[in-house]
C-alpha cells in the first residue's frame, strides 16, 4: 500500500478511535462529569461507538502493517453503526428522548467509517509497492 495513504488514513483512525474511546468511556462510566454535559445521551449509542472505537484502534495498526483485515473491521464497525443508528431512529420514534446532535454525530461517524473502508478496500485491490 502507498505510504501516502496507509499513514494518513492511519492516524486519522487512531485520533478519532482515541476520541471515540475517551468520550465514550467518559459516558459509560461517569468521568469527569462529562455523563452530565451530555445530556439526553441514548446508552446503546454511546456503546455502539465505544465499540467501533476500538476497531478504529485496531484498524489503523491494520493501515500500518498493511493486512487486510483492517477492512473487515472497518464492515464490522460500519454494521455495528448502521444497527445503532437504525435503533436510535426506532428510539426516537417512539417516542425517546435524545440529542438532536446525535442524529447528526451518528451520520457524520456513519459517513466517515464507510468512507475509510471504502479506503481501505481499494487499497486491498492495488498491488503493494
């Protein structure tokens, strides 16, 4: 893989799997008083992404060492995120409360995961150099 692509793509999993990871423990587990500055936080969610970060962690050593499951982590982390989202969708219908700035954090995260496996598995079809 084109280190012009294997480095970039890694660090930007690594920092926002970090962030994920540390905003997301922050809630489950009440640090820092940051589970009160949340607000009307949806727990399933928060887990949901606690979880893919931690494959965003995994995934960008995958970019580093070039191996080719780092795709199939990032499918993973994509199913996880469209079944969380899926479920907050049905939340809010019916009628649950919730962030507005979910939604649009959930289609940003959605948005992104998809485009890095995207990445990912093109970087898969090129041969190495």
């Amino acid at each position: 893989m084109n280190k012009y692509v294997a480095y970039p793509s890694a660090f930007t999993l690594a920092a926002f799997g970090l962030l994920t990871l540390f905003m997301s423990a922050s809630v489950i587990f009440d640090l820092f008083g940051i589970r009160e500055k949340e607000g009307n936080y949806v727990l399933f969610v928060v887990w949901a992404n606690f979880v893919c970060g931690i494959l965003y962690l995994f995934a960008s050593f995958g970019f580093l060492r070039n191996v080719k499951w780092r795709t199939k982590l990032l499918v993973s982390a994509v199913f996880i995120l469209v079944a969380a989202f899926i479920g907050l969708l049905i939340h809010i219908q019916q009628g649950g409360i919730y962030e507005t700035q979910t939604v649009r954090a959930m289609t940003f995260r959605l948005t992104f995961t998809i485009a890095l496996t995207l990445i990912s598995r093109l970087a898969d079809k090129r041969p190495s150099q």
